[in-house]
C-alpha cells in the first residue's frame, strides 16, 4: 500500500493512467525495488490487476449508490414542493440550512477534539 500511494505522488501533475498500465508500471517498480523473480513477478501482477478490478467495481458501485441518493433526494424534495407554500418552503430551506450549519460546527468541534487529543499523545 505504502508503494502505491509512493507511486501515487510521484505522478502528481500527470494524466491518470488506466488500469492496465497502472498494473504494469506497479509491477516492474516492485520487480526493480524488491528484485523479484519472474514468478512473483508473475504472481504480482494477477494480484495487482484483481485488486485493481474490485477496486474499479467497488467505485462503480458507489457512484452507483450515490447516484440513486441523489434521485431519492430530488423526488422527496418535488414532493416536499408540491405540499408546501412558497413561504413554507423558503422557512424550511432556512431551518435546512441552519441543521447543516449546526451539523458543519459540531464536526469542527469533534476534529479540533481530536487533534488536541492527537497532539497529548505526541507530548
């Protein structure tokens, strides 16, 4: 993992590279640093392009899932606008933003929480 996202940074800046080159730039950065032979190096390889395919299906699936919150969300908020008055809506989208602001400070509060914590340790 620690190679990967080394290899990661590396390549700020550039193009992104699809799976199979990806696959094949990993494995002979392994094969050099790690002196490999040709069946690790083999064996790499088969693991690095299955790990790359479950992670590519595992983003589809998310993109997939976020993409039907989104429509549930659209369809609740149509609704939502066929029952309200005009009034009523601009009061709700004011409580609505009020929560998330409310919700935005206390997750500032747990991260500053957490990082004194971080830092007590580090003393």
């Amino acid at each position: 993992m620690l190679t990967s996202m080394a290899f990661a940074q590396k390549r700020e800046g550039q193009q992104p590279m699809n799976a199979e080159v990806r696959v094949e730039k990993m494995t002979e950065r392994m094969s050099a640093e790690l002196q490999l032979s040709d069946d690790q190096k083999k064996q790499v390889k088969e693991l690095l392009a299955k790990q790359s395919e479950a992670r590519k299906a595992d983003m589809e699936e998310r993109r997939a899932k976020m993409r039907e919150k989104m429509e549930e969300r659209n369809a609740f908020k149509a609704e939502m606008d066929k029952i309200l008055t005009p009034e009523q809506k601009e009061k709700w989208e004011a409580i609505k933003k009020e929560n998330r602001e409310k919700i935005q400070e206390k997750r500032g509060e747990m991260q500053q929480k957490r990082e004194k914590k971080k830092e007590g340790k580090q003393k």
